[in-house]
C-alpha cells in the first residue's frame, strides 16, 4: 500500500500553503516567498508541535545540560561537536516533514512518525555532511596564508589571499546554489546535482537573499532572550531562557525548511499546485 504522505504528496490540492498556481520565471518572488515561510510555523502550530517537538526536547536538554556544567569547564570543543552532531541528526526528520507539509499541505505528514529515519532521511543527512565538508576546501589556502605570514613571504601572502578569496567565493555560490537539493530529497524527486544546479541558474542572489531574509528575524530574537539572563543569574531564569531559545531555534529551522521548500516548488513546475482542480497537479513522487 502506498504511504500516505507520499500520496498526499501526489494529489496535494490545497490552495494557500505553496504557491499555488505559479509556474517558474525569470524572477522568484522574494517577499511572497520569505513572508509565507516566516507565517508558516505560526499557520501550522499543531503540525510544528508534533513534528518538532523532539528535537526540541533534544536540544533543550544538551542546552540545559551544557549550561548547568559549563562552569566547572567539563564542556570542550569535542563535547560541543558531538552535540551539534546530535541536534543536526534530530533534526533531519523534522526539516524533511516540514518540507513535505509546505508542499503538500498538513495531509502530506498526517500519517508520519514522530522520528522517522529510513531511506529519505539518511540521504538528506548525507546531503547535509557533505555540503558541511565542503567548507574543508579552504582550509589549504587558509594554511598557506598562514605559513606566507609566518615566513615574511609577502608575494606569497598575495597568492595564497587571491586563492583563499576565490575559493572562498566559489563554495559560498555552490553551496546557496545547491540548497534545493534538499527539499529535492525530501520529496523524493531528486535528479541528481548537475539539475539541481541548473534549476537555480540564475537565481543565486534571490536564494540568498532569501536565506538572510528569513533567518535574521530569528537571530535578532535569540539575542534579545540572550540577553534577558547574565552568567550569575539564577539557574531556573538561564533554564527559561535556554528553552525560549531553543523555541525559537524551531521556529527558524522550520522557517528556513519552508522557504526552500517554496523556492523548490517555484523552480519545479511538476511541484506547482494548480488551483484549477486535482487532476491538473502533477506527481512529486
């Protein structure tokens, strides 16, 4: 029997929750797009609650955790490593139900698990690792720069800058580029990198422009609850924030999730919802 969110997937009819109707042009809209993905957690509280409520706990208590030792200097760099190793495996699951529900409305994960983590969500944490790893490209340049500083090699020093600054801004462009592989594996229609990378031809400085659009709301929030709590403040006030923090944290992992998921439904016209009926919505399976 087929699953039903992939079904729901499918048929996803509902109008209001994608760009319904759109078909992909020269230009995304980017203030639809970003103001749909921020009202979306807010529209979808249940789902959100339910989806993510896991991984909120999960980081809730590293963060709590982490805090509460902190102090006596048990916490180091691999302690911290292995907890954003978690947090991004936790959170996986939720990104790709996410994406499911922007495209295909809250039916697309009504039958899902509360961690599900089968074929789906491994290849998106693979996607996830590896775009990580790419950031590894610098690091020789980095080196270089370093070694030419240390050595007084001054035409050196301009090489290994020009090479570090051009590397640098090839992976930054590939990486924004390639951001809608992820909703692309969450939905199932992954068809490869060198389509992915020609679906966002010319759309790098709208993705990100969107990507800071809709996470600079969240960051200036969790500095503001940052700041409600000094060092020496009592433990159940740090708990309070660190909680509302962590709220927040899903809010703008959902937020990000469905912003490429909108940007994927624009640049993919079988993911277009028509709002002429079902039968002109196209498989997305």
């Amino acid at each position: 029997m087929e699953d039903p969110s992939k079904a729901a997937l499918k048929g996803a009819t509902n109008s209001g929750d994608g760009l319904v109707g759109q078909t992909p042009g020269n230009n995304l809209p980017l203030v639809e797009i970003g103001l749909q993905a921020l009202a979306m957690p807010f529209k979808h509280l249940l789902p959100l609650i339910r989806l993510g409520g896991l991984p909120f706990l999960f980081s809730l208590a590293c963060e709590i955790i982490g805090n509460a030792i902190r102090s006596t200097g048990l916490v180091r760099s691999i302690g911290a490593f292995w907890v954003v190793l978690g947090m991004t495996v936790v959170y996986v699951p939720f990104e790709i139900g996410w994406i499911r529900l922007v495209i295909g409305g809250p039916s697309a994960v009504v039958n899902r698990s509360l961690f599900p983590f089968g074929r789906t969500e491994r290849r998106y944490l693979l996607g996830v690792f590896l775009m990580a790893c790419s950031v590894l490209i610098v690091v020789p340049p980095a080196l270089g720069i370093k070694y030419a500083v240390d050595t007084f090699d001054h035409n050196l020093q301009l090489e290994t800058v020009l090479l570090f600054l051009w590397i640098f801004v090839a992976v930054v462009v590939c990486l924004i580029r390639l951001l809608i592989v992820f909703p692309a594996i969450a939905t199932n229609t992954y068809r490869g990198l060198t389509a992915t990378w020609k679906q966002s031809s010319g759309h790098f400085e709208e993705i990100a422009i969107l990507d800071s659009m809709v996470r600079l709301p969240w960051f200036v929030i969790v500095e503001i609850v940052a700041r409600m709590a000094e060092p020496y403040s009592s433990f159940a006030l740090r708990a309070w924030v660190i909680a509302a923090q962590c709220v927040v944290f899903l809010f703008a992992q959902a937020t990000v999730a469905g912003m490429l998921a909108l940007v994927y439904q624009h640049l993919t016209p079988e993911l277009a919802v028509s709002s002429e009926g079902p039968n002109s919505a196209a498989s997305v399976s």
